[in-house]
C-alpha cells in the first residue's frame, strides 16, 4: 500500500516536472518571438525613406514630350551661331539695282523696324520691274518665298565666306534656278513689293552677310552694305 501511494507521488512529481519544462519551453519560444518582432518593428522605423519615383505612365508622359527645336526659316537674321568677326570684306561689289548711282544710296542699316529688329540692310528704291543684277560673281544657293522677304534670293560668294540676299523682288529672272552661277552684273529679278515691303513700296532690300560656309548660308555676321556699294 506505502508502495503505492510512493509511486503515485513519484509520477506526479514527474508529470509535474514535464508540465513546469513545458511551460517554461512555452514562455521562452514566447519571448523570443516578441523580441524578433520588436526587431522588425524597429528596422522598419529607421529605415531610410526613398525619394518617390515617377509612375511608369508618368515618366512615359515626360519622355514623350520632345524638345521643341526651332528651325529656321532661310534668313541671315537667325538666332544662331556666328562665325568670328574679321577684317575680311567682299570685294567690288556692284549696285545691285541697274541705273543706280552710288550717290542716290541711302545707309538704312541700324534703322530700326518692327519688333525690335534693326533693319541690318540697305533699301534702294527703284520703279517696279527694273532690273536687279547680281553684286557679285557666286551661285545662287537658294530661292525663297519668305513671309516678310516676299520673293527672295540668296548668293554666295566664289570663297563661300559671304552671302548676298535681295529680297521684295516682283520676280526672278527667266530661267534662274538654284544652284545656277551668275556673273556680277547679271540680272537675276526685278524690283517689286512682295513680302511686307508695303504695296507699292517698290525697292531692293539688300543685305550682306559674313558665314560659316556655304551650307550655312542663312546663319551670318551681318555686314554694312553701304560702305561696300559706295567705295
């Protein structure tokens, strides 16, 4: 009977033990768990935080837009890179309008016109129809209906260092095409008032212009033509 109630005790003492190692297994797996989680926590805290990146639709929406690139128009007034000043000048160049003296030219270059521009040029009037004749030997490069030029040409100098422009002209002459080489004193149009010479403002706008090269006959050092007409 004592050797009963002995091992009852015992086995409750064991079973006792089991249930003590069992609880304490229990809290220990517990408080590891809370403090992995409190790591966590804290990780996400500090972390530094990013800068927020477009949305994919976004960046394609920004990408998409092109930089606006202004091209322009034939004209040696363009905003544009400008070949260095130098001492060089054409040589003899003729009046351009035939029956022109040098004494009836007028120097308009630094008068001034509309939307701030200086006029950069020289206006030689003339009755509509006469003769516009090239100031120089070069081919012409290029013929332009320009807005405010109206019907325009442009001449290259032989070195290809200068351009010529006569603009407001009523029309070319027969047969002229680009690329065609004229003589100096050729005629190669004839006075008119197209573009916004003003109707029957009849004269030659003509200007000269030091460049790059002759591709680059629109971009150029505007020169004074009336020193250059009148030596």
């Amino acid at each position: 009977m004592k050797w009963g109630r002995q091992r009852r005790a015992r086995a409750l003492l064991v079973s006792g033990a089991i249930v003590a190692v069992l609880v304490g297994f229990i809290a220990l797996l517990s408080i590891i768990s809370k403090r992995r989680g409190s790591t966590l926590i804290t990780f996400q805290k500090n972390e530094t935080p990013s800068v927020p990146l477009p949305s994919r639709a976004q960046s394609n929406s920004a990408e998409a837009q092109p930089t606006a690139v202004a091209i322009p128009s034939p004209s040696i007034n363009a905003s544009a890179p400008l070949p260095p000043a130098s001492s060089t000048s054409p040589g003899k160049l003729l009046i351009p309008v035939a029956g022109v003296r040098p004494e009836q030219l007028r120097d308009t270059f630094s008068q001034a016109r509309s939307e701030g521009r200086a006029h950069d040029a020289i206006d030689i009037p003339a009755p509509r129809g006469t003769p516009v004749i090239a100031a120089a030997d070069g081919p012409v490069v290029k013929l332009f209906p320009s807005e405010r030029g109206g019907t325009t040409i442009y001449q290259v100098s032989t070195d290809g260092k200068f351009v010529y422009y006569y603009a407001h002209l009523e029309r070319y002459a027969d047969g002229l095409a680009e690329g065609q080489f004229v003589r100096q004193g050729e005629t190669i149009a004839y006075v008119g008032d197209s573009g916004n010479a003003g109707a029957g403002n009849y004269h030659l706008h003509f200007s000269v212009a030091e460049i790059s090269g002759p591709k680059d006959f629109w971009h150029g050092l505007n020169l004074n033509p009336y020193p250059l007409l009148t030596r």
